[in-house]
C-alpha cells in the first residue's frame, strides 16, 4: 500500500485491501469490520480519493480519471 495512506487511518487501508485486494465484497467488508455498510462504501470512495491524488489522476476539478478499483 502506498506510504500516502498511512495518514488516512488504519480503516481506509483496511478497506481498500479486503475490498481490493482480498476480493470481499462490501458486505462482507462492513461484518468484518462491524461497521455499517454505507460507511464502508463512503470511506472507499474517500481511499481510492485519496489514491487518485495521491497518483496523479485527477483533472483540474478534481475529477478522477482511471480504472475503478
């Protein structure tokens, strides 16, 4: 995981590797974490957010351009 998450908090990583790379699916996620699913959601958005800037693949709105994860 990039060194640019470390300030996001331990549940973004978390969540981008058991929904990423662990292939779980959301709810799945939100059990194992004992966390409402739509909170899971919302933070995923915010870490593939976070990545995409961190990345570079944002435009000047901020929009991201990229494959989904």
């Amino acid at each position: 995981m990039p060194m640019g998450t470390r300030g996001s908090g331990v549940n973004l990583r978390v969540i981008v590797i058991l929904y990423s790379f662990e292939d779980l699916p959301l709810k799945d996620v939100a059990q194992a974490l004992e966390t409402p699913e739509g909170t899971v959601k919302s933070r995923l958005s915010r870490a593939r957010a976070k990545l995409a800037q961190l990345l570079g693949n944002r435009d000047e709105r901020g929009h991201y351009h990229g494959e989904s994860v």
